[in-house]
C-alpha cells in the first residue's frame, strides 16, 4: 500500500498523554495513507504496551519500535530508514494533531511534489499562541525563492523523504533539543515548498519536567552548545554559492536564534565567572569564523530595572564582575516579582 505520510513519535514515560497523541491520527478517510512509528525509547511507563495497543487494532497504520533509552535523536535515527511515505512528519508525544485540518494536509500532500511541506502549529498550556508562516504565500507550489520566513519551528516542517535519505540525515544522539536540526541541515537541500495555511500542529507547552523549561534549559546549556557548533560547522563548511539569498537569511537567522539560546543559558540562567568565560571562548570562535554572525550576537540584551543593556559586550570587555552582579540582582528582581504576583 502506498503511504502518504511517515509519521515518527519519539515516546519516553508519557502513558497519560500519548492516547490523545495517537488519536488525534486517526483521520476518517485515507487512514490506509498513514505510516505511523511509534518509537518507544526505553519508558519505565506503559507507554509500549499502549502503542503495541494501537499498533493491534489499526495493523498497517501504526508501527512500535522498541529500544534502549537514546534520548530524542536516537528516535529519529532509528525510525527514519524504515519509512516509507512520501512524506515524513514528527509528532511529540506529548503534542497532538487537529484531526479535520490534518485529514486536509493528508489530502493535499497526495497532490503535491515538494521537498518541504508547511502548515501552523498553536501552542496552548502556559503560552498559548499561533505560529504561521509570515509573508509567505499559501495555496501554490512554491521555488525557494518565494521563502520569506526567518523562522520556522519543527512543528511546522513535513519534508519529502527522499531528501532526507538522500543526504543521509542523521540527528545527534544522547542529548535533547536536536529538534533544532530537523529545521536546519535539510533546508540547506530544500528547492521548492507548498504552505498550507492551517493548524496542524498543536504544542502542549509548560509541561512539568520539559526540555524548554528554564530550569532544565540551565542544566543542559552545554547540549545546545553541541548542537550549535555542529550547525556553524556544517554552515562554513557548505557551498553556500549553491543557496538563494531567501535561504541564506533564514539560516543566518537560526544560527543567531541558537546562539541566543546558547548564551541565555550560560549567562543568564546559570551566571558563574567560569560559564562567562565559556561563553567568551565560544563568542572569539564565532568572531574568527563568522563575522557577520559575530556582530549580530553583539546586539543581544537584557532588561535590567528597565534598562536594556547588551550584556555580550561586557563579556567581550571580560568585565564578569560587573555582569554576575547585574544579572544576579536582575533575577533575584524577577524572582520577588514572580513570587510576589503568584500570592
């Protein structure tokens, strides 16, 4: 049977959320299109026995791999080789799928040849939200050069397998966030696209324990840092005389976004002399490979009593001193702030 779509949900320790996950796929027409793989990544929960539930009752749908806990990327690798459809999708675990307007991106997928397929996500939960693709026109098979984002999330993003399998995508293993690369490497590759300007997607965001939160962002900043420096190798690394000018923005946009996260993490979530000093090593390496991308960093800032100040610049003077002290009062401010309107 011909499939439509691949869809791969990596899944650790989430048996109270993944039902709605795997419902939310069960379109009323062309079901029989979908490839679903539902990759269990060591759960200690009943997260395998309730895909194997699903994989059961709709055999040809829903597929379960069973492995070793690799954190996310490892889900990625191992699902990726055995898809089949023409188009592949990640769908978190946690997150689910409006199944009207996915049933319509099942049919147009079916219409359309692109290498990369877009549609909106709507975050809900602690930030609610809905992410399009700005200036961007929908409804049309589109060149590359009609691409005007300078952002796009992994909630978005559908690509055309064969590319992937083509370049041989791999996402790093062992380490959360790689999210990050399944809307960066392959979009070095991608030469046409359709937008559907719909809610696909929809983001459960604030959930306790999650990657993005604050919190474990600190704790795992130097797992931004792989990823960062894996995306700028491959950046200076690339034939970039092959890219359009549309794609060039939008990577040199995400490479900023990254280092942003990079630097936030280091600096303001987890201020310390030794991690300023990391950060000023990591901020000479960009100096001396990517200078444009240098400067942009320059202009980051934070907000201090009301006062923006750009606290990159005063660890390119190394004055970590007087960086640790306002950053140190500047989240103790934010802290009695928070505590004070949650009474």
């Amino acid at each position: 049977m011909y499939k439509t779509l691949s869809i791969i949900i990596p899944t650790y320790n989430m048996e109270t959320l993944l039902p709605r996950c795997l419902d939310s796929l069960l379109i009323k027409e062309n079901l029989d299109k979908l490839e679903v793989w539902v990759v269990n990544d060591g759960s200690k929960d009943r997260s395998s026995e309730i895909a194997h539930q699903y994989e059961a009752k709709y055999p040809g749908i829903f597929n379960v791999i069973d492995k070793p806990n690799g954190n996310y990327g490892s889900c990625i690798n191992a699902a990726l080789p055995k898809c089949t459809g023409k188009y592949v999708k990640i769908l978190d675990s946690d997150d689910y799928f409006l199944t009207d307007n996915f049933a319509g991106m099942v049919c147009k997928m079916q219409e359309v040849d692109v290498d990369l397929f877009l549609s909106n996500v709507k975050s809900f939960g602690t930030i609610e939200r809905t992410d399009n693709v700005p200036r961007t026109a929908s409804g049309e098979v589109l060149p590359i050069t009609g691409f005007k984002a300078k952002y796009l999330a992994m909630h978005q993003i559908a690509y055309r397998t064969e590319l992937l399998k083509n370049i041989g995508y791999k996402q790093t293993e062992g380490i959360s966030y790689t999210d990050t690369e399944w809307d960066y490497f392959p979009m070095f590759h991608v030469q046409n696209f359709y937008y559907m300007n719909e809610v696909v997607y929809m983001y459960f965001n604030g959930r306790a324990g999650q990657t993005m939160a604050p919190d474990v962002i600190a704790r795992n900043t130097s797992q931004f840092e792989t990823i960062m420096r894996r995306m700028l190798n491959h950046y200076d690394s690339f034939d970039k005389s092959s890219l359009k000018p549309e794609m060039l923005t939008y990577l040199d946009f995400r490479n900023w976004a990254i280092c942003s996260h990079l630097y936030r993490g280091y600096v303001m979530l987890n201020p310390s002399k030794a991690n300023f000093r990391k950060v000023k090593a990591i901020d000479d390496d960009i100096r001396t490979s990517n200078h444009t991308l240098y400067n942009s960093i320059g202009e980051l800032s934070t907000t201090f009593l009301g006062i923006k100040y750009k606290h990159i610049n005063l660890i390119r003077k190394e004055s970590y001193t007087v960086l640790l002290a306002l950053v140190k009062i500047n989240n103790s401010v934010k802290n009695f702030i928070r505590h004070f309107c949650s009474r």
